[in-house]
C-alpha cells in the first residue's frame, strides 16, 4: 500500500498536470468527496482516458479495480498495478477481488469503480453491476457517485474538454446486504451518475461555467417498500 501511496505522490507531479491540460479538465462538487475512511467511488466509463482523469483530480488515493486482461499488457500491467490497481475476472465470480475490495475499504482506503463494468460505446451511461454496492453493503460504507462526460469524444490530437462531477455520499444503512440490497443500491447509485452526467451535458452547452451539481439523494438510503 504504501508504494501505490508513492507512486501516486509522483503521479500528482507529473503524470496529473498533463492529463488536466490535455483534457482540459474540470471538476464540479470535489468537496464532497470525504478526505477519510472507507469509501466506494462509482464511475461511469467511456474512454481509458477516465481511469486518469478521476485520478487526476481525485484528493483521494484511488485503489481501481482493473480487468485481468489489463494487466497482463508488458508494462501497463505493471504500471497501474504500482498505483494500486488490482485485478478482477469479468462475467464470472471472482472471490479473491471481493476480498481484496473489501479489505482496502475495512482499512479506510476509496476504492475505485467502473460500475458499468466496460466501456459504454453509446456515449451515455449504462446500466450499473452490483460490484459496487455488494462491496459498500457489505462492509457499511458510503458510495460517492461521479460522471464523466467529454472523455467519450477526447481523442490524441483532439483534445475535447472533459468534465468530472461529483455527488453527495450515498449511505445505503437501511438496506440488506442481500441480492435485492444491491439491486437497489445499484439503481440508485446509476440515477445518480445519470443525473451527474446530464449536469455535465447542461454544462458544456453553456462552455463550462461555475456551478453546483445537482442534490441527489444523500443520507440514508432506505429500501423501498
């Protein structure tokens, strides 16, 4: 932990202020990422430019989990796994991610989630996994919803604006940590980033000026009935 600790303190000096500058990067609602304790970050995902970008701003030590097949790139493999990422199998049970997942969030560490679980090539955010809301039931943890919106148009050379914004922690203390638990928090948490992310649409038709996002649910989420 400690070395992925390193390298991001490096990482904020070189590898963040290029990804700002050549994604014109800007951030609403940073506040309301908590500066301590265990914590579920949830994402939607375009672009491999994402991964960076959230980190870029993030005041948090992101801990991301990757798909395997990532990390088995020569190099890249090696690279994200010094930040801290670790692996995980897609389309099947991966027990030893879980437990890894749920021990960095029981040590107060925020855990990084791509909800969607791949990139979404229509453009717009998809339908959550319940990854992310197994992970913060079971261990009792907030979720703090983030979009991204702009990374899916960003390409080398064309260099579009992208933006991040973020959401009140969502506490999901009034549901089981059962199958219908996660449902539940999985759709609440997808209506959060799809609100997020139609804030950052709204945003960049007017060029990006200063704003609020949007209140979302916060508090306590209680099943329904």
């Amino acid at each position: 932990m400690r070395a992925a600790e390193a390298a991001w303190v490096v990482g904020r000096l070189t590898l963040a202020p290029a990804v700002k500058a050549t994604a014109l990067l800007r951030t609403y609602g940073l506040e309301r990422v908590p500066r301590e304790g265990g914590v579920v970050l949830a994402f939607n995902h375009f672009s491999w430019l994402d991964p960076l970008a959230f980190g870029a701003v993030s005041p948090r030590v992101v801990y991301y989990m990757a798909k395997i097949e990532l990390h088995r790139v020569p190099a890249l493999g090696a690279l994200v796994r010094g930040f801290g990422a670790y692996s995980v199998r897609r389309g099947e049970s991966d027990r030893e991610a879980i437990r890894l997942s749920r021990e960095l969030v029981r040590e107060g560490r925020a855990l990084g989630f791509f909800v969607e679980g791949t990139r979404q090539r229509s453009g717009v955010p998809g339908e959550p996994k319940p990854g992310a809301s197994m992970i913060a039931l079971q261990e009792r943890v907030p979720v703090v919803p983030a979009a991204i919106h702009g990374s899916q148009f960003w390409r080398v050379g064309n260099f579009q604006p992208v933006s991040i914004a973020w959401g009140e922690p969502l506490h999901f203390d009034g549901l089981a940590a059962n199958a219908r638990g996660y449902r539940e928090a999985s759709a609440e948490i997808g209506r959060s980033i799809r609100t997020l992310w139609d804030f950052l649409v709204d945003m960049h038709e007017l060029d990006r000026p200063e704003a609020t996002p949007p209140a979302l649910a916060g508090g306590v989420v209680r099943p329904k009935a």
